[in-house]
C-alpha cells in the first residue's frame, strides 16, 4: 500500500529575483483607471497601510521573503524525511504550454525528464546569482504519471495526459516549486509528476494569463469575448480525492503539493485589482487548519473567481485528497500581506 505525505506551499514569481517585491502598488497608482479612493494609503485598509509605511514596502518585502524561505526549507525538510519515490505537483499552466490549440481543464504530465532555463529572457538578478543560461534538468516519473492517469480514467475523472511538452517545457507553477524547495541549491532529486489545472480560465487565452492593471482589464474586456471558465472548485475536490484513493493503492510513497499563493490581487475585480481578498483567504485558511473540508468542498468557479481563488484551484485538489485521507494539517501557517498581490499558506499533513 502507498504512502501519502500532503504538502501545501507556493510559487510566487517575484520571489525569484532581488529587490522589493511590492513594486506592483507602484505601478497600479500610476494607473489612470484606479478608483481615486485608493491612490492614497490614507484610503487603504490599516494593514495595507502599515505594510506600505514610509519605504514603499521594502522592509515589509524582505520580512515576507525572509518568512517565504523559512518556509520553504521547513518544507523541504519534511520533504527529506518521507523521502517520496515521486513528487505529484499541482499548478497552474498559465498560458504557457497550453494556449489555443488545447486547454485541457486538467493533465497529467508523463514526461521522462525536461531541461529548463528559468532565467533565460527575464531581466534582473536571480535571488541565486545563477548565469542567464543556466540549466535546470527536471526528472519525472513515467510510471506513476501513467498510473495515476489510468486510475482517474477508470474512477470516471476524464484527464488528460502527455509524454512531452506542447509550447513550453515546464510552467512557472511547476519549475519555481522545485527551485524553491531547493533553495539552498543542494539538489532536488525526487522525481516530478507536474498536474495541471486550468486555474485562469475565462482570462487564460485573452490575457495570456498576464497580471493586469484596470486600464488593462478594461481594455481587453472591450475587446475580446472572455475564454470559458475553469473547473469547479468541487470539481477539483472530487479529482485530488480520486488521487488519493488511487496513491493509497499504488507501491509509492508519494508527496503531494498544492503549489499556489492564495487570492491574488490582480484578479480581485472587487478591489480594482490592487489587494487581494484576505477576508476570504483566512475564512478559507480556518477551514483547511481545522479540517472543515464541507467549506471547500462546496464552493462554484463564481465564487472562486469572484475572491480571486484562481490558483487556489491547486489546493482544492489537495483539500480533496486530505478530507479522502481524513485529515487536517499537523502544521500550517497564514502570511498575510496586502502589498506583495498575495496572501500565501503554508502546510503539512503527515501520513
């Protein structure tokens, strides 16, 4: 019978490279079409305000990237000690290697192993120091991945699946998750079984999942039809219980990851894209840390898009295959932060 370790963590970009990770608040005040109430941190929410304080954010960014790597080597250890025969991680592809020729809601990806060049056309110094062409060579795990896929086709779960990469060798969700679990740069050797989720849907294909200003949703809402939306948050719940029940039968032990920050703000319609929805994310926090799975397990794509709980998509399965496994979190934790564009979440659920 397999083994079963749950893990919960997250992806954030701006991680990756130095500097103050609150840069977006900048670029939002600067936008025309950002209600006026809000160009002033006298018209903010307290924490926002404080947060922002009179550096523009920079010692609240490196308290936040100091607890993020905390964090992450915390992880890494609990990684360590289960020592998994394979890693099953669910992100987001966020028009990267799916685009218009094929946006499956879900897949599982068999690949035998990818190279990747995270710093390649991106500006600025990585967090590393590592040279622009540096190459990063992701293992995966054929026969689980085909596993896996056989067992949710059989349980009635209609996944997707390919042996290589369409445009793109490996989302951001997928390669930042392994970057940042070895953050100490002293080897990821656990083979990576990447699980896609179409968390953007209606703004995947239109806004080539791209982070917006309210001038620019504006504009791209005037002038394209919206793509169709993502799955179900349920949906979601009912595919990572489907996992588990199939990973609890298989020879492995296996790691599953949810990899995604929480709300995000710049699809927080609600708040004009500038914070994210920190009352819906601890709502939903409080229920993963008590194992209240009934919260999760009833929430519509509505709801979902409307707290910007996209990329909480990810977590959704995770939260499905817990409540299958019937537990709650050994450890977890909840960083708030109203000017990085997201809260993140941190958790453990031991065998």
């Amino acid at each position: 019978m397999g083994q079963i370790l749950g893990l919960g963590i997250t992806h954030y970009p701006p991680m990756s490279y130095k500097g103050n990770m609150s840069g977006r608040i900048k670029l939002l005040l600067a936008d025309p079409m950002l209600p006026e109430k809000l160009r002033s941190p006298e018209g903010w929410h307290p924490t926002m305000r404080e947060q922002w304080s009179t550096d523009e954010g920079s010692a609240h960014s490196d308290r936040h990237r100091s607890d993020l790597i905390h964090h992450f080597r915390k992880i890494r250890a609990e990684l360590d000690a289960f020592e998994p025969d394979f890693v099953l991680l669910w992100g987001d592809d966020q028009y990267e290697n799916y685009r218009e020729d094929c946006v499956p809601p879900f897949s599982v990806l068999a690949y035998d192993s990818v190279d990747v060049q995270p710093w390649k056309g991106h500006r600025g110094e990585n967090w590393w120091d590592e040279p622009k062409d540096k190459t990063f060579t992701v293992t995966g795990h054929r026969a689980g991945a085909k596993y896996l896929a056989s067992a949710l086709l059989e349980d009635g779960i209609d996944i997707a699946y390919a042996y290589k990469p369409l445009h793109h060798s490996l989302g951001h969700a997928f390669m930042n998750s392994v970057l940042y679990l070895d953050m100490d740069r002293k080897g990821f050797a656990y083979p990576v079984v990447p699980f896609t989720v179409n968390a953007y849907g209606r703004w995947l294909v239109g806004a080539h999942g791209a982070p917006m200003t309210p001038s620019q949703a504006a504009k791209l809402a005037g002038q394209t039809e919206l793509d169709p939306p993502g799955p179900q948050p349920w949906r979601c719940f009912q595919v990572g219980a489907s996992v588990a029940r199939a990973l609890a039968r298989s020879p492995w032990r296996v790691a599953v990851i949810a990899s995604s920050s929480w709300s995000h703000s710049f699809l927080v319609g609600k708040h004009a894209l500038m914070f994210p929805d920190v009352e819906s994310d601890k709502r939903y926090y409080e229920a993963l840390r008590d194992g209240d799975w009934e919260t999760w397990r009833n929430t519509k794509i509505e709801e979902a898009e409307d707290r910007g709980h996209h990329e909480l998509l990810n977590w959704f399965c995770l939260a499905g295959a817990m409540a299958e496994l019937r537990r709650k979190p050994d450890e977890s934790v909840f960083l708030e932060s109203w000017i990085t564009n997201s809260d993140k979440v941190f958790a453990v659920f031991r065998p």
